[in-house]
C-alpha cells in the first residue's frame, strides 16, 4: 500500500478550534480532542474526550451539547453527526504516547499531526489534535458546572 500525506485544511483546523472553544466555554472539561480521519470511511470526525461521559453518559452529554449547538451553531461544514464522544477511560486514551495542550496559548489553533499510528489494538490512520492530556478530572463536579451553564445558555 502505498503511502499517502494526509492534510488538515485550514478550514476544518479553524473549525476544530471553535469547538473545542465553544465546548471549554460550557465547561464540558474535553481532556481530549482532536480530528480523525479513517481511510476506510474517508470520513473526518472530531473527537471529544471527556469525564462526563462516565458520570452521565454519552446520551446525557450528546443531548445537551446538540441543544447548545442548535443554539449557537456549528462551525460552518460541520454536521453534529461528525462529533464523537469518549471517555477518558478508554485504553486507547490512558495509553495515549503524546500529551499535547495548546489551552496556554489563546487566539492560535495550533495542532500536532499523527499518520498511521498504532494504540494498542487501535489503529489510526490520522490524527489532528488540539488537547490530549490524561488527567484525573472529578466528573460529578464537572457534570452539574456543564449542565448549568448550558442550561443558561438555552435560557438566555
């Protein structure tokens, strides 16, 4: 097979940024995020990772983040279809090699890229990530910051 240079674009990297602003600002606490792209769908998604998802839920967060994007929006070119959601649980995640945070530099949105790498059994053919720090977060203390600034947005 052979080798082919995947490329984020500028717009979906701005993109990628939005959210992970838009989320951060709601205090969905993502330790993780990042584009992915698979070569067997050809399909981009943007990954969240956050403790949320082991306190409430996938359904409980997905429910509230799609309320707060039909509120807002979406980066233009970005369905809610292509957000995913993990937990930092996950092997793939605690085993994560690389630690990458641009939080400290505000206005860039910076990414490092990964090709063709292998996470235990978790094969990935392209990574674009903005934040990846496995940390410990205390989820309940996260889940009720989320879910009341949400529901401020929503009322507001």
């Amino acid at each position: 097979m052979a080798y082919d240079l995947i490329t984020l674009s500028e717009e979906r990297r701005n993109a990628g940024a939005r959210i992970l602003e838009i989320t951060d600002d709601v205090g969905l606490d993502a330790v993780g995020a990042a584009w992915v792209w698979s070569r067997e769908s050809d399909n981009w998604w943007f990954l969240l990772v956050t403790p949320l998802i082991d306190s409430k839920g996938p359904r409980w967060v997905y429910e509230r983040l799609l309320a707060m994007f039909g509120r807002v929006g979406l980066p233009a070119g970005v369905t809610p279809l292509e957000i995913r959601l993990a937990s930092p649980r996950e092997n793939a995640f605690r085993n994560f090699p690389i630690r990458v945070d641009f939080s400290a530099l505000p206005g860039l949105n910076n990414v490092n890229h990964f090709q063709d790498m292998a996470i235990g059994g978790l094969h990935i053919d392209f990574m674009a990530i903005y934040r990846m720090v496995p940390e410990s977060r205390h989820a309940g203390d996260v889940a009720n910051r989320f879910a009341l600034r949400v529901d401020r947005l929503l009322a507001a």
